[in-house]
C-alpha cells in the first residue's frame, strides 16, 4: 500500500521505476478514478476469486506470481483495499499494488459514519500489508537529480567528517533554489529542463507548475469532510500557514482563522489537512521531558506545509523577491518549514520544546532514548534557548542548523550542521551511523 499526498510521484514510481523494470508487460494497471465497470463490480462482489476472474476475463491478462496488479485511486473503491487481506491469506503469490492521494481521508470518512450511513463492513487490513509512505522530494534526491556531482561531493564530504571547503557558499546557493521551488517531482522536473536550457526564467516555470498543484489542493479539500464548515476551515487554515509561522508566536491561533472560533472548532479540518498528508503538525512539550515524547497540551500546536515550496508560494513573494527574501528578516521561517519535512519524509513525529519567557526550540526528535533537540538559524545564533533546555534536561548532543559551517563545539556538545548537509545527517542518525567519532575534535 502507497500511502502519499497528491503529485509526490507515487504514479511514477509505481509504474516507470518499478512495474516497467521489474513486471515489463507483464502488470495491469486499473484507475479506480476512470475504470466504473470494474468498480461497479467490485462493489458488489467482495469474493477475491470472483473480481480476479473479472479481471481476467475483462482486461484479458493471465494473473498468476509473474503479474503485478496495480489498483490506482482505490479511494474511489474502498472494497479493494478489504481484499488486500483475502490476498494476502489467500492468494499471497500474485504481487498487489494499492495506491491514492485521499485514501486515508475516505476511509476515516467512511468508518467514522454513523446510523444508516455507517460502513460497518470495511475493515481496514492490520497486519496484512506492507505500507510505504511517500513524500515530496527531499533535499538530497532533489540534488542528486539536479547536480549528482555536487550530490555526491556533499555526501562523501559529510561522511567523511570533513567540511565542504570552497564549495560552502555554492551549496548553500543550490539549496536555496531547492527552498524557492521545494520538492514536488513535476515542479523539479520542469525546473532542471528549463534551468540545463539556460532558460532565465526557469524559477517562474517551475513556480507555475506549483501553483497548480496548489490550486488541486484546494479542489481536493472539498472531498469526503464532513460538512461546509469544515472544507471551508480547511482552506482557510492551509492558505494561512505562512501567516501563522511568521507571526511572534509562531502557535496555531483558531482567530485568525475565523473570529471568535475555538481549537474544537478546527479540530476536524485539521484532522484532514494531516491525513491528507498536505500539514504536518508539530505539538508543544514543556520544560522537562521524557521518553516516548507526548504533547504537553493539545491546544497548542504549530502547523507546518508538507513542502516547501508550497510555503514559499504563500509568501506572494515574486521570483526575485523571493530569492533576496531568504536571506532576509524572515527567512528563519523558510528554513524551519524545511527542517520539518526533512524529519517528516523520515516518520519523525514533530515536537517543539517551550521553556521559560521566550526560550524554545524549533524540533525535538527522540532517538534510541535519547532526546536530541534542534535549533534553526539563518546565521550561528546564541545558545541561550539550549541553556534554558539543559536547565532541566539532562545535557546531551543538540544540533544547530544553519549556513553556517560544518564544526562541532566540544564545550557545548552542540554539533553545527548547515542546511545542505541535514538529510545526510538524519540518514545516519537512522541508520546508527552517526555515533561518537562524529563528534571528534577533527570537525
């Protein structure tokens, strides 16, 4: 099952990088979106052997280990998603695909029906499947199909321990094209065709691209909710994310959304925007903290733009402003949005940490118990929010991103990381590469 927000490149990586590569003719692909003869059928019949059949008969295919069955936009068809399990328990040689941008906001719909519209007989597969997240395209994917030697330069550089050199303000200057156009695969295609064309305007292409993905994100919101309200609440909270982070208090606030709402209110079109996979929300703990991280309070949370790009959209910032603009008072915002989807697209659930007055820190993720906070800044910034956290954490590696360089303080045990090397240190981190030698007194 790929799960994954719309025109993040699941279509292509299902079909192009796999099925055309592993399954070359032979895969059947169905679009439950367009195909009603097989939905009809399916809806009606929920007996696997009697839809295969129909599938053999109808498409004229031989399903057997060696067919890969691909079932696009199954949110048009929830039923298929139930026969994932007779697959699985029944037919489990016979290689399945299921895929949709809203399937996970129809079948919260669906299953959170009551009295006579309730679907009392969908049952979602636990355990029966294997689940991919898809996401837009980090940082590092978006270089290694922009300039793979660059990619490469940065990667064997971070992984070596040694900083990039010469090549620091030119990294920085190719991530900064990757936070004007973020990281939707269509957007980056047109903009590495147009900018190798030496096309000048190569920004503004791509930027329109984005503008109707964004425009199709809005159309979507009026799908599967659950009353006017909440699509309407939907909107309005997703084309003011931009506006809520860039305000002194960067917390989600119900009253500029709608006057004299409250957090219950937005509770639903909230709910929506996350499991549509298009916001990602990040909750508040407080002072002194502990492992498995919880929210210290549900009322107050922040909301971030599943890509980058999309926030830079919302700024209304032209092309030329937007490039001068990042280095500008508000920039911070820009690279804290991006720090987000970089922890997202590797299934970190976002935290951020309040102390006393005015301390905080942008993210703190948890690793094999320990707590690793984050701290974004344009340029090095002060340590005065970390010493705050250490006042009642106990004093553990913390991480600051910014454009600055490469370099660990032994002091502090703060680890400076500039913004073009963060995907590479969250892959480590994952994978338990990033352990003490990381650390030595050669950075």
């Amino acid at each position: 099952m790929i799960w994954g927000a719309r025109q993040v490149g699941k279509s292509y990586l299902i079909k192009d990088l796999f099925a055309d590569v592993y399954f070359a003719n032979h895969y059947l692909r169905i679009d439950c979106s367009s195909d009603s003869s097989f939905t009809d059928f399916v809806f009606k019949n929920t007996d696997l052997e009697k839809v295969l059949k129909f599938i053999s008969i109808n498409y004229n295919i031989q399903i057997c280990e060696e067919t890969l069955l691909i079932f696009d936009e199954v949110q048009e068809c929830l039923p298929i998603v139930s026969l994932l399990k007779q697959f699985c328990e029944s037919r489990r040689e016979i290689p399945v695909i299921a895929t949709g941008s809203l399937v996970r906001t129809k079948i919260k719909r669906q299953t959170s029906k009551r009295g006579k519209f309730a679907k009392k007989n969908f049952l979602f597969p636990v355990g029966k499947i294997n689940q991919l997240n898809i996401y837009p395209m980090t940082f590092d994917e978006f270089l290694m199909n922009y300039k793979p030697n660059l990619f490469q330069e940065i990667k064997d550089s971070f992984e070596s321990g040694r900083d990039i050199g010469d090549l620091h303000q030119t990294c920085l200057s190719v991530f900064n094209e990757y936070v004007a156009i973020g990281g939707m695969p269509e957007v980056i295609d047109t903009y590495i065709d147009e900018s190798y064309g030496k096309n000048p305007n190569a920004l503004n292409e791509a930027r329109s691209i984005l503008r109707d993905i964004y425009t199709d994100y809005l159309d979507d919101m009026s799908l599967y909710q659950a009353s006017p309200e909440s699509v309407i609440r939907s909107k309005a909270i997703f084309e003011n994310i931009y506006s809520q982070l860039n305000k002194e208090s960067k917390n989600f606030k119900c009253s500029l959304i709608e006057k004299n709402s409250k957090t219950r209110d937005m509770i639903a079109p909230i709910d929506w925007l996350t499991t549509a996979r298009v916001v990602s929300k990040s909750c508040e703990i407080k002072e002194k903290i502990s492992v498995p991280l919880v929210s210290s309070n549900e009322s107050l949370f922040r909301l971030y733009l599943a890509d980058v790009g999309v926030y830079g959209l919302q700024s209304n910032l032209s092309s030329n402003e937007f490039a001068s603009s990042l280095y500008g008072e508000f920039s911070g915002y820009f690279y804290e949005n991006y720090l987000a989807t970089e922890l997202v697209a590797r299934g970190y659930k976002l935290f951020y940490w309040k102390g006393k007055r005015d301390a905080e820190l942008e993210f703190v993720i948890e690793m094999n118990g320990r707590l690793i906070p984050f701290d974004v800044k344009r340029n090095k910034g002060s340590l005065k929010s970390l010493d705050e956290f250490r006042n009642h954490n106990k004093k553990d590696i913390a991480v600051k991103v910014s454009s600055g360089r490469l370099g660990f303080d032994k002091d502090n045990l703060v680890l400076n990381i500039p913004f073009y090397f963060v995907p590479f240190f969250l892959d480590g981190l994952q994978k338990g590469e990033i352990n003490e030698s990381l650390l030595s007194d050669k950075r």
